[in-house]
C-alpha cells in the first residue's frame, strides 16, 4: 500500500507547492501522522472509544472512525487524505466547501471526522497550517456513534458531479492500489516525473493522480488555477511538470488559448478521460504533441474501477481516433448481449463489462451500506460499446439514465430527486450535448430559478443546462412517464437552436467558403483537411486571415492547421481589442518597406530582400512540407510561382516594348547572375533567384525515399543541408563578392534553410538555442557587409524563433496584415512608381517625400494588380471547369 511506504522515498520531493516550496516524502508522511493525531485529539473530546491505534493492520477492536475531507488542491487537505489511509479509517473526499452548500451527505453517512477551512480552533490541522492560504483548515468532531463498515473499505466517493449526492462508491485498499500500479505501468511513470494538479482529488481522476504519483515516488505540483491562467503555466514550468490530465472541456479551453504555442519543454505526456474526446481535437492534439515531443494517452474509466479500465495506447490512436482502447494491465474488457452471454464477433455492439482487482465492493446509499458484503469483480457499466477486428474498444451508447457534462457524470434520477425535495415536479433528460429538465406546472420564472440552482450546484454553463415549464406530461399506456417523448422534445429544441445559429452564421461560412476556394486556387476545396495540407501559402494565409477577421471578430490560434469544416463552423463573436500578429507578418512589412526605401530615397537600408528570403524557407516549412511530403510537387510549384511569375514577366514585356529591349538573361529568370543591369529591372534580380530556390528545394521531394525521411526529420535535415551549404558555398563560389552573395543559390539558400530550421525548431529549447547560435555564425561568416543587413537578418529571424507572435491594437495588426498580404505585388509594381516619381522629384529629394509618395502609390498599385490578377485566376479556374464538365457530358 503507497501510502505505507511513504517515508521510503526519503528526501525526495513529493509536494511542490505554488509558492516555490517543497515538501518530501519523509516530511509528508510526518506531517499525515501528525494530521491523524491532531484528528484523535478532535474526537477523543467526544468518542474517547474510537480506534487510537495507528495503521490499517491494527489490532484494536475498538470502532474506526468515518472521516470525511473536503479536498482542494492544498497540502493541507493532501496530508489530511493521507492521514486517513495511513491511519486505515475510511475516507469520503468531498469538494472545498462542499458541505456548508450541501449538508445531504453529513445527514447520510454522520461522519465522525470533517476535515474543512474554516473552523480554526474547533481542532487542529496539525501539519496543515503551514503554506499560504492555508490556516483554517482543521479536523472537527462529528457524529460520536460508530458507523459498522466493511473491513476492506478505504475511499468513498460520489458517482456524481455533485459531492452532496447520497449513492456513494466503495473502494477498498486493493482496489485504488491495484488500479494505481496498472496506472503507473502503461503510462511508464517514474520517480523522475512531476504531476500538476489540472483537476481536484475529490474527483477519480484527479485522485488517480495523487495515487500514481505517490506510488511511483514521483511529485504532485500543487494548483488551483486553471489552465487558462499564466499562473498555472508559469508553475508548470518552475515545478517541471512532466504530465497533464485533462477531461474534454479543457483540451477545448487549451485549443482556444494557445496551447500549441506554449513553452513546457519537461511534458513527456498528456492523458485524457472524463467523457469522449471530440476526434478533431484528439487528431490536433496529437499533432501538437508530435511536434513538441510529448504523447497523448486517451483514457477511459468509471469511479467504480477506481477509476482506469481502458486506454489506447499513443501509436494506436491516430488509426482508432474513437476508441476508449483496451483494458489496463490485470483487467479484462468484454460486451455482453441482452442475455449476458458474452458477445465475441467484432462490431457487434453489446454492453461493456470489465474485470479487475480495481472493481468496487458495491455502493452505499445509507449508513448502514457501508458494512454490506463486497460484490464480483465484475463491472456492467452501463455503456454501449463495439470492438474492432484488432481489439479496440469503441462505445456507441449508454444504457443508463447519465449524462457526461464537461467531464462530469450527473445522475438524471438523482437531479430529479433534488428537485422535487423543493417541491416541484421534474422531470430529467438530454445527452452529452445538454441537460433539460422539464417542471410541470411550472412559471417560466420558476424554470429560470431552478436553471440557476443547477447551474452553480453542477458547476455547469448557460449553455449545458435547459429548464422548461411543461403542461401536459406525456405518458405511456402503462401510466409510466414517457421519457422518449420528453427526450424527443428536448432534441427538438437543441436542434432548432443548433439551425438557428447556423442560420445566423451560415453568410459568413458561405463568404468564408469562397474565400478559400480563391485563396487557394481551387474550385473545389476538402473541408476534411487543413488550409496548411490544401498546400497554401504565406501571401493566401494573409488573405484568409483577413477574412477571418471580418467576418468573425477574431482569429483562432494556428487556424491553417484546423480542418476547413471547423474553421466554418465557428460562431463570430465581439472584436477583441487585441489581436495576434505573425512575426512573419510584421518581418514582410519591414522588409518590403526597406525595399522601397533603398530603391525609391537612396536609404542606405539593405538587408529586406535578405529578410524575405528567410521568410521563403519558413513559409516552406510552414505551409508545403504536406504537399512535399505527398509528392504534390506541381501543386507547390503553381501555388508558389505562377502569381509572381505573371506578375514578372508582364513588367519584361511592358518595358522591352514601351521603353528598350531587355537581354535574353532576364527573360530566362537568370538576372541575379548579370552585373550591369537593365534600365527599371535591376531591382527583379529577386525574382530568378526566387523560382531558382523554390525549384531547388522542390527537387529532392521527386524522390520517395527522400520525402519519407523529410516528414518525419525535417529539422535534422535541414541542419544537415545548412552546414552542408556553409561549407560548400565558399569553396563553389569564391570569387562571389559579398556585394553579390545574396543573389548566388548557394549562399541564398543557407537563409532559405534558416528560416525553414526556425520553423521547425518549435518551441524545443535547445532546438531554439542551436537555431540561434546557427543564425549568428552564418551572419558573422557570410552577411557581415552592412549593418542594416545585420539588423534586419537577426532582427527578422531571432524573434520569429523565439515569440512567433505579438498582440497589437487591432487596427494595426488588420493594416499590417493588408500590407504583408500585398507584399509580393508591391515588389513587383514598385520599380515603376520609383520611375514616375523620380521625375516628380529631382535628385529624389527630399528623400522622405520621395519615399512616402513611391510606398503610397505601390500599396496602390499592387492592390489593383492583385485584384485583377485573383479576378483573371477566378475566371481561368471557372473556365477550365466548365471546359471538364462538358468533355466529361461528351465522354457520358
């Protein structure tokens, strides 16, 4: 038993609490035997004849007492909990408070201990007063009449989401033990990791935690923040938390907040039970975890296993999305049909049942339950499941009368009971989605009433609780209630709410669709797959993000790798004051501006081109590596080129025609490499260098073999390339000078390689240190000939590397992004407004006049270049399309 052998983990620490401070298992395990005396003392004023022997192998017949701790995340409660398992009394954890809301479960069971904040000086806390916000927190005498209990009975906990519910479980010591060791083996924990407290130990799953890290000698951070709070994170980072445990509501509260972008570099892994686990955010989540090195376990369980029944392990969980997985180690899972014969034919749906030493000895609903004999090992529980040909579990269904609201199960029998001990007649329904209860001969305010009650009773939101007045109440021949009707009922309104929202929201997804189509390049686009797979690119994520803006208020976090469906199928909301801002974005701006600068005004600012072309290796990296990867290389290379190749070549052409003949070089994209420059073009040496390295990079990815190893390292091979490049370019390319090395391939694609190596470096830190310190030296060996270029390279790269993004003022980060969007038409259009203005403005002074006129008039022209070109490529795009349809009606 864990809870014996504390005091062998010595000097490691066992609590780290949010102040910094840390509690070893030696000092822990004091301070619970200290915590059970000060629990003696409390009694003893009332019952001196209970148990005053310590350890659940006492041999002392006297009474043991029944305790009950209300539970926070503090080291109070912990070594309180602890106290009663060690001093073998049997424990009900209650939520902090609970009790003063609730009486229903003291008037129950009348235990004899209460351990609360509040009641300083009733008793003692014994090691509980330490820690800030802490004193308070005592034992109090309760009830001085012994409770007759199963010799074996340790934890008794609610089934429900609410703690004041009577139906309590039963769990021995072999059974949270058992299930504590099964934990510890198929999660792989050990002394080395740290837990933080996502979730109270009240709850199962918060309590399995407790458990497993004390068995495996590991550390429990101390929180009661939420996960939304930079407290929470920032403790996560000075306690070193090694794992996360999450019901559903809270992987969508992470998905919201910027989970991806976070910094935990010590999470080797993140589970997941308390209600199904949408496939979306389990498939996103796994992607997250990939890329930053942690696994996900999804998990299933039910209070009366203590809690842990199934898992699916990390590598199966992509191919089995909406699995609960397979049992736990020592247990057995199988279905059983309507005779309870065992089902064994795969995809056949019967109800699940499990085996296992962690199987409860019963329920109490009394007092008096709380002797009765332990049941079988075996566990019905209520769920509807399937299991595939390999041995997945799937669950399709419940038989019972529960439902499962943000992780929490709520008996629908018992909110029916509550209700009517006030005098109403209630009747209780709904599924995953809600809970609606119907009241007959109810006021509508009364219905608004007993909505609230539940809300706070529940802990629920506006959204998960429906209360409505009811006239008549259906019945069946029987005289029974007829549930499938009100069941009916409330689905019907659920559903004309959902229709309703999608009504109001389906402009904007029908505005958004067209969007990406556009943006894309598509006629048809699969909203299973992400605007990153669709093989997007940096100027069209520009695009969509500004529609995004417009057309719902806001921009979700990382939205390009979001399915199309669900980046539609979000409701607008109110603009934020703030929004987040791509460095990237903000890198575009700056460079093109400096562009326009050096060209239009003679400022000596170089280095933008130098920028962009570091951006050209990160927007590989963050938008092409899918298609790559696939051997989409044509889709890349049209997605890539064909836009800034129309662009190019219609300026040739307007100036070989309207003012001199351009040389052949530049016609066959090979003007980086010419010394004396054509009149107008010079500044295009951009774009033959552009299409050389996007096609250099495109090359390796013909190869099979070579896209495989480039999915799954592509920041090792892209170091590989980059010190393969510094070491090559100089020895090629000699006689380059340093004037010129930014238009040679060889010495451009080391930047091209930065910017993709920043990608993928995430938020590893040594992946980011390494990055950093690579940055530095290829500046320092290569790109030391002017200050600007220093400035703008590290200026561009390092802080990309280390914040990715930046909130602005919203009106700012929209004119950012319009600018960025346009990046590559400014480019491309700039050279003839330097030409008309040069003629403005003699000598080109004043220079800022030169400059501001020339940066207008090109955000100008390239708008209206953009929109003829978006309208040309529409219209191209619906051309061929309907050029398919008809040779496809020929070929019918």
């Amino acid at each position: 038993m864990f809870w014996m052998s504390l005091a062998d983990h010595g000097p490691r620490t066992a609590l780290f609490l949010g102040d910094g401070s840390e509690i070893s298992y030696a000092e822990l395990a004091a301070r619970a035997d200290a915590s059970a005396e000060a629990a003696r003392d409390a009694i003893r004023e009332i019952a001196p004849g209970f148990d005053s022997d310590s350890g659940p192998e006492s041999n002392s017949e006297s009474p043991r007492p029944l305790a009950l701790v209300e539970c926070a995340n503090v080291e109070a409660s912990v070594t309180a909990y602890l106290a009663c398992l060690r001093a073998g009394w049997p424990v009900i954890p209650v939520a902090e408070g609970a009790t003063r809301k609730d009486p229903r479960l003291i008037e129950t069971y009348r235990p004899n201990l209460i351990f609360r904040e509040g009641k300083a000086g009733v008793g003692k806390a014994g090691a509980g007063e330490t820690g800030a916000g802490e004193t308070g927190w005592a034992w109090e005498a309760g009830d001085p009449e012994p409770a007759a209990m199963h010799p074996d009975l340790a934890v008794l906990l609610s089934t429900s989401g609410t703690t004041g519910a009577a139906k309590l479980v039963r769990l021995s010591r072999a059974n949270i033990a058992a299930n504590a060791a099964s934990i510890v083996e198929y999660l792989a924990i050990t002394d080395r990791d740290r837990a933080i407290t996502t979730l109270p130990f009240h709850y199962s799953y918060g309590m399995s935690v407790l458990h497993t890290q004390l068995l495996a000698g590991g550390a429990l951070i101390l929180t009661d923040a939420s996960v939304t709070e930079e407290d929470f994170w920032d403790l996560a980072r000075s306690g070193g938390a090694t794992s996360l445990a999450l019901v559903p509501f809270q992987f969508e509260l992470l998905e919201n907040s910027g989970f991806a972008e976070r910094a935990l570099p010590s999470l080797r892994y993140v589970t997941q039970a308390g209600g199904k686990l949408s496939p979306v955010l389990a498939r996103r989540f796994i992607e997250i975890g990939q890329a930053k090195g942690w696994e996900l376990f999804v998990m299933y369980g039910q209070t009366e296993a203590s809690p842990r029944i199934a898992y699916v392990p990390p590598k199966a969980l992509s191919s089995h999305p909406e699995a609960i997985g397979i049992p736990i180690p020592g247990g057995r899972l199988w279905l059983a049909d309507d005779a309870g014969a065992e089902i064994t034919a795969a995809d056949t749906p019967g109800e699940l049942v499990y085996e296992g030493p962690n199987v409860m000895l019963g329920y109490a609903e009394t007092r008096a339950g709380l002797a009765a004999e332990a049941g079988p090992e075996v566990l019905r529980t209520g769920d509807i499941a399937e299991r595939s040909a390999d041995g997945f579990f799937r669950v399709v269904g419940r038989r019972s009368r529960f439902l499962k609201l943000v992780g929490l199960r709520i008996g629908l029998d018992e909110v029916e009971r509550a209700l009517a001990a006030q005098g109403l007649k209630p009747y209780a329904v709904g599924d995953d989605r809600r809970m609606t209860v119907f009241l007959a001969g109810a006021t509508p305010e009364t219905a608004e009433a007993t909505a609230a009650d539940l809300i706070a009773r529940y802990g629920l939101t506006r959204k998960l609780v429906a209360v409505r007045p009811l006239e008549t109440v259906p019945l069946l021949s029987s005289g029974k209630i007829d549930y499938r009707a009100l069941n009916a009922m409330a689905a019907a309104e659920t559903e004309r709410e959902t229709e309703a929202a999608e009504a109001r929201g389906a402009g904007t997804r029908g505005e958004l669709e067209t969007v990406l189509r556009d943006a894309l390049r598509r006629n048809e686009i699969d909203l299973s797959r992400s605007f990153a797979e669709h093989g997007g690119d940096s100027l069209s994520f520009l695009e969509v993000q500004m529609a995004l803006n417009r057309r719902l208020g806001h921009v979700p976090v990382n939205w390009e790798k979001m399915p199309l469906s669900e980046l539609m199928a979000l409701e607008p909301r109110a603009r934020a004051a703030t929004q987040p801002v791509s460095i990237d974005t903000i890198g575009r701006v700056v460079a093109i501006t400096t562009i326009v600068a050096l060209h239009a005004a003679r400022y000596p600012v170089l280095g933008g081109a130098y920028l962009l072309i570091a951006l050209v290796g990160f927007s590989m990296a963050r938008f092409q590596l899918t298609p790559l990867s696939e051997g989409r290389i044509g889709q890349v290379l049209r997605t890539t080129l064909v836009p800034i190749l129309i662009g190019y070549y219609g300026m040739l052409g307007l100036v070989h025609v309207a003012l001199r003949p351009i040389s052949a070089p530049w016609f066959f994209l090979l003007g980086n490499y010419e010394r004396d420059f054509e009149y107008g073009i010079e500044v295009l040496w951009f774009v033959g260098l552009y299409v050389q390295l996007m096609l250099l990079m495109c090359l390796p990815f013909l190869f099979r073999p070579v896209r495989a190893f480039v999915a799954r390292k592509p920041f090792e091979l892209g170091i590989g390339l980059l010190v393969a490049l510094m070491v090559a370019a100089p020895l090629l390319r000699g006689s380059v000078d340093v004037d010129y090395r930014v238009r040679d391939p060889l010495f451009a694609g080391q930047l091209v390689l930065l910017g993709w190596l920043v990608y993928f470096a995430g938020e590893d830190l040594r992946r980011r240190l390494l990055v950093t310190g690579l940055v530095l030296l290829d500046v320092a060996l290569f790109w030391h000939l002017r200050w600007s270029v220093i400035a703008l390279v590290l200026g561009g790269l390092l802080p990309l590397l280390w914040f990715r993004t930046v909130r602005l003022p919203w009106r700012l980060a929209h004119a950012l992004t319009f600018v960025a969007q346009r990046t590559l038409f400014i480019y491309l259009t700039h050279p003839f407004c330097v030409m008309v203005f040069v003629r403005v403005f003699e000598n080109r002074e004043p220079k800022l006049a030169m400059f501001l006129a020339t940066i207008s008039a090109s955000i100008v022209t390239a708008t209206i270049a953009k929109a003829a070109y978006d309208m040309l490529e529409r219209r191209v795009r619906e051309w061929l399309a309907a050029r398919g349809a008809r040779d496809e009606l020929r070929a019918g």
